[in-house]
C-alpha cells in the first residue's frame, strides 16, 4: 500500500487532476469532499473523457470519476486484494481504516509485495502486472 495518497476535489477539472497526476508521476488520484471517499479518477478516466470530446479545461472530475469505488481495509491480505482487483477489472484501490482513508494499492504495489522487492528479473513482475490490469487477456 501506498500511504501518502493524493486527493483531488470533485469540482477540479479534468486538466487540473492530469496536472496533479503528471507533477506527481502517479495514475490515479482519490476523489475526497470533507474527507469522505467519494471516488477515484485515474489515468483511464481522463483519457475515456478525451475520447468522448469532453473539454478538459471545462470537464470536472466528478464528471468521469469511478464513484464508490471498491475499497480495502487495513486488515485485508494481498491475496484478497488482488482477488478484488482482479474480478473488478480495476488497478488502484483505496485502503480504510474505520472509514478514513489510510493509503492506496496498485498494481505495481501488488507484484511488488508478491514478487519482493529484491526479484532480480522484471520478466515475472511484468506477467502478473499484465493480467491484473487486463484480466483474461
């Protein structure tokens, strides 16, 4: 899990979470208002909104977020995790501890903890980072 979690109001516009995304070099972005989860806008999101020839400039995120994501508890094991992550079709997936949120997992912090982070080939890595952002294919 990734603890430090960047945030972004639903009110923010498109352009504004792709700046916040790109000044951070992450993908997705959790979508809070007083601080309650109201979901998540990722990489995919802004890119489906471009394609659908929304304006970023104009386009909120609240517009093109996954509202109520699915969500982890800090209880929860990797292998439930993935399993979520999996069925869902989903890469990112925020973590609560009695409903505040605590942290994010990824993809890459999945095959991170299942491979180590000492795994000297990508090769495996890359494998299970494939199927879990494309299920089945």
């Amino acid at each position: 899990m990734t603890p430090l979690v960047r945030c972004v109001d639903p009110e923010a516009t498109l352009r504004e979470a792709a700046d916040a995304m790109h000044a951070e070099g992450i993908s997705t972005l959790a979508v809070l208002r007083e601080g309650e989860v109201l979901g998540i806008i990722s990489e995919r999101d802004i890119v489906r909104a471009v394609a659908e020839k929304a304006d970023p400039e104009s386009a909120s995120v609240s517009e093109f977020m996954s509202a109520h994501p699915r969500y982890l508890t800090v209880g929860d094991s990797v292998t439930s995790a993935a399993h979520v992550m999996l069925t869902a079709g989903i890469r990112h997936i925020p973590v609560v501890d009695e409903c505040e949120l605590v942290g994010i997992v990824s993809i890459r912090d999945l095959v991170t903890e299942l491979l180590g982070p000492e795994h000297g080939s990508l090769d495996g890595a890359l494998e299970v980072e494939q199927e879990l952002a494309h299920p089945g294919g």
